[in-house]
C-alpha cells in the first residue's frame, strides 16, 4: 500500500530538521525522487552528520530571521518540519527579533503544542513559505488500518483499545497529548510533556495481572496533519516489551512508522501486536 503522493511540481525542499531518524529518511526519499534539498539543521537537537553533501546551515532555533533569510536568498519557498525537537530554554534560545516577534504573538494565546504549530505554519506562509508533510515525499511512511505485526488485539482487548482511543482522542482535543496506556478497563496514565517513552515506563511497574497493558497513540483531531503527526519505531516497541506491554495501537493514516519492517521483526520477536485503527472504529 502506498500511503503518500508526492507534490510532483516540488523540485526544491527545504528541510527543518530536529532529531530522530526522520530527517534522513526524509532527506533520502528526496534524494531518490530527484528533489533538491536544503537542510537547516540545529546545535544540540539534529545529527549533523545528516546535512553531508546538501546544502545546509546549522542555526539556533531562535535565529527565525537568518533561517528564513537564507532560505529565500538560496531560492527555497517549500518546507518541511520533520523531526522530535526538546524544547529549549530562554537562555538557550537566544532570539532574534523575528523570533521574539512570534513569541510575543504566542503571549495572548494559549499556548499547547496544537496552538504554537498553528501560529508557527501561519508566521512561514505570511512570509512566502510552504508547508508540506513529510508523508507527500516518504513512501509507505504513514501507518495502514489493521494488524502491521503477526499478532493481533485479542476479542477481550478490544473494549480496551477502543476505551484507550477514545481517552487518547480526548486529551489531544484539549491539546494535552497523544498518547494513553489502558489495561483492563483502566487508564494507567496519560502522555503530558514528558513524551511517550517517559509514560511507557511509568506505566510499567502500575501494570495489573494478566494480559499487559495496551499503548495507545492517535492524532489530535485538531492536528495540522503537515505538522508534528504521531510517530513510533522500533525503539517505541522494545520500551513496551520492556514494561510487560502487550500492544501497540496507532491512528491508521495519521501516524508515522520508522522503520516499519524492524517495528513487525521486534513486535513479533516481543509477541506484542502493532494496530492500525481509524478513528471511526472508536465509536463502534
């Protein structure tokens, strides 16, 4: 199944690059296609060893103005932002003024993670840029409904996963997080800012007796699907293995998967099942 189109008119990509295996992924798919890319990446968040034979710089995240500078003066007007970013502190930070403009926009609004891509895609396209997804460029990228492991939810897990998805659907209205881990009717905890990992491993020593607890993972239903789509990869799946987890539930076409093949091999070794579901399952 392919689960992305490529905008064939994109000849050149400018790619924001943060962390994780994305960017290459992303960077590689590019290469493949015969688009040009150049990639912005920064200190102490991007394996800088992803900008080889690019064009290239390697900015603060709070040198807005000098980034958008470049990439106008080196003719690239479409973007990309792929990739896990830490949050910085001020200090680090260190704006210039276009970025200290954004942020001063971000004061009289409440400020989640839904609400500063939002403000964030409408400061880029105010000066010219495009934003595209990750997914119009990466073949087979986004997960598909259904079993992506050997193993499938049993019929007893079912209340269970449509419960999670619900919860999960829930918190992210209010743009809190993506992800919650359920088990026998009970949420055993909920993703704030720490990230998934962080609450996979909470979750561990909570878990009850019996079948281990489920992760579920979906899409904001406010989410800009261009920006900051629910991910997992193989690292995801060997840390529910580690907490006794059972399985792994993503929104089906609203969810990266890195590394597809090594989530089945490690999914299958750990006896853990990886699902696809839609949101429409949820409500059934």
């Amino acid at each position: 199944m392919t689960t992305s189109s490529t905008d064939t008119t994109v000849k050149k990509l400018a790619i924001i690059a943060g962390g994780g295996d994305l960017p290459q992924i992303l960077i590689d798919s590019c290469r493949q296609k015969g688009i040009e890319v150049f990639v912005v990446a920064f200190e102490g968040q991007t394996d800088l060893s992803i900008v080889k034979d690019h064009y290239h710089m390697i900015a603060r995240l709070g040198e807005a103005g000098t980034i958008m500078g470049t990439l106008k003066s080196h003719g690239f007007s479409d973007i990309v932002l792929i990739g896990a970013m830490r949050r910085p502190s001020l200090g680090e930070l260190k704006p210039d003024l276009k970025t200290a403009q954004f942020f001063a926009k971000l004061a009289f609004k409440s400020i989640g993670d839904s609400t500063f891509l939002t403000t964030l895609r409408e400061e880029l396209e105010g000066e010219g840029f495009t934003i595209h997804g990750a997914h119009h460029f990466i073949d087979n990228i986004l997960a598909e409904e259904g079993a992506l492991s050997a193993h499938k939810p049993k019929k007893s897990e079912q209340d269970d996963i449509a419960w999670g998805f619900e919860m999960s659907q829930t918190l992210g209205k209010m743009d809190i997080g993506q992800s919650v881990v359920v088990q026998n009717g009970v949420v055993l905890g909920v993703e704030a800012v720490e990230g998934t990992d962080a609450l996979i491993d909470r979750c561990g020593p909570l878990k009850r007796k019996g079948r281990g607890p489920i992760l579920v993972k979906s899409c904001k239903p406010q989410q800009d699907m261009d920006l900051d789509l629910p991910t997992i990869g193989p690292e995801t799946v060997e840390k529910c293995k580690a907490n006794g987890f059972s399985g792994i539930v993503v929104h089906a076409d609203h969810t990266f998967l890195v590394k597809r093949d090594e989530i089945r091999n490690v999914a299958d070794k750990a006896k853990i099942f990886v699902y696809g579901m839609r949101s429409s399952e949820s409500q059934t």
